[in-house]
C-alpha cells in the first residue's frame, strides 16, 4: 500500500482506486437520497450518548455528492457539526458503480396489497420480459410472484419519477402492514415462498448527479453504490466537527489521522460483525 499526505488531506492511493482523506465542510456536500426518520433519529441518540463518529463518508471529490454516508451527514447537521471526515473518490471512475436493492415484501397482507397493485393497472408479463423492459425502461418496476410476474409502465421517461413511482408501491405495502426487507439479489428468504419481489430500475451516475443539482432527492435506497475500496475507523470526537474555524480544524484533523496506522484488508474480510466485499482500508 503506498499512502501519503499532502496539504489537502491523506492521500491513500495504493487501493483499487485513489481516496482522499479530509475534512469536509457539512454546507458542501449533496446527499442524493432522502433519510429515514427512525434510522436517523437512532442514529442521532446514539452519536449524543457515545459523541464519535466512527466512519468517514464517501463523496465525489468534484461535486460533493454523497455515495456512502447519508444518514451519517444527517446526524451531525442535527448535533450541530460544521464538518464531517470525508473520503472523496472520482466518481467518473468506472471502477465505481451503481447497482439496485430488491424489495422483497412478506407478511399476512399480502392479497390486499396485491389488490392495490392491480389498480396501478399492470401488465402480466415472463419472467424474461421483467428484466428486459426494466433495462429499456418500459416499466419502472416489477413485482415477482411465485409463477406469475407483473409489470408497471412508465409514465413519463424522467428516471426520477420512474423511482418516484416505485417508491409508492413500496409506501402502499408498508400501509398494508406488508414485512420489507433489502436484498441485493431476487432470492427469497428461506421459507418466504408466497413473498413478492419488487426490482426497479438501476439509475445511472449522470442522472443522480444532475437530480442532485436540481436540488431534489430520491428516495431512501434508490441506489446501491458499489465503491471498491473503502476507507473505516479514525473516529473522531463530535465536538471537533462543531467549531467554527475550517481551517484549524482541518489541520487538527489531518494530524490526527496522519497518526493513525492503516492496515489494508483484502475483499471479504471482516472488520467488526459486519463483512466487506470490498477491500478495507482500516486506521487503527
């Protein structure tokens, strides 16, 4: 691994694609998708009654737009933080890319939801025909039932109200008590044969970046951003992201993580419970 520093932040640039380590201000970067109330307020208690922030964000180094690190934004513009450790990535390297969450819907509602769906007026469709029009963007979802599959036309070609439009299925499921989980595949959970299965359209890079810029934002997990290395640890207290003073506290911050030792782990490892397809770049 060959990692360095420079005026501008840590430089880490001997992983799958470059990472600068730095000190952003809250102010400059665009979350792309909108939080969710119960996940932020958690989010929120937890930060006030352990104030340190464990993890950098990943943003584009050029627009700010956050890929990683939406709810973690939040939480510190609410706990009043002017600055937030971020690593910036080029988010033009193809080596970044952007894939979708399945929803796959369970629970004992599920024929009243199917009735809701059926007003949207679908159409029956193969199985082939699901992923096939969800590329061309004739549908902007599909639901998978065991043997039959259902899918919903597009009603306008604007990608942000394609999500927009599949966001409701998922808002008529939960108001019909239906269970949702994420998935990154279509496989049901064991024992969940009679659940269904949303897809949606996977959005590209320029059309996030153009909706950030708009000022609008698009559900919570419209996107699955895959970033082949990933930066975690070098948790900084919250009261360092709270003054008012950029530049000192850039220095502070870039001192501090210059004394960090980082450890490279290769993809596949796991760094607490949780583990990373990607390779990890732990400061310790």
């Amino acid at each position: 691994m060959e990692a360095h520093s420079s005026l501008k932040g840590y430089s880490i640039a001997g992983g799958r694609i470059r990472i600068l380590i730095t000190l952003r201000k809250t102010s400059d970067l665009r979350p792309h998708e909108e939080t969710v109330a119960e996940d932020l307020k958690k989010l929120v208690n937890a930060l006030r009654e352990n104030p340190v922030l464990r993890h950098p964000i990943i943003a584009d180094r050029i627009t700010g737009t956050v890929l990683d690190g939406t709810h973690r934004l939040a939480a510190v513009k609410q706990l009043k933080c002017n600055f937030i450790p971020s690593a910036l990535v080029d988010y033009n390297d193809p080596q970044i890319t952007i894939e979708r969450w399945f929803r796959q819907f369970s629970g004992s509602n599920l024929q009243n939801l199917e009735k809701d769906l059926m007003q949207l007026d679908p159409r029956k469709v193969s199985l082939d025909e699901c992923e096939d029009g969800l590329s061309k963007r004739r549908w902007y979802a599909t639901i998978e039932k065991p043997k039959s599959y259902l899918a919903f036309p597009v009603r306008s070609p604007d990608p942000y109200q394609m999500v927009q439009d599949s966001h409701r299925i998922e808002v008529t499921a939960r108001k019909q008590g239906a269970r949702i989980t994420y998935q990154d595949n279509k496989d049901l959970e064991t024992g969940d044969s009679e659940s269904l299965v949303m897809s949606t359209i996977k959005l590209e890079k320029k059309e996030i970046v153009e909706t950030v810029k708009k000022g609008k934002l698009f559900p919570p997990k419209s996107t699955r951003h895959l970033v082949p290395s990933r930066p975690l640890g070098g948790g900084v207290p919250i009261d360092w992201l709270q003054g008012s003073d950029f530049s000192e506290a850039q220095s502070r911050y870039q001192e501090f993580i210059q004394s960090r030792k980082v450890k490279r782990l290769p993809e596949g490892s796991r760094v607490g419970s949780r583990r990373y397809l990607e390779e990890v770049f732990l400061f310790e």
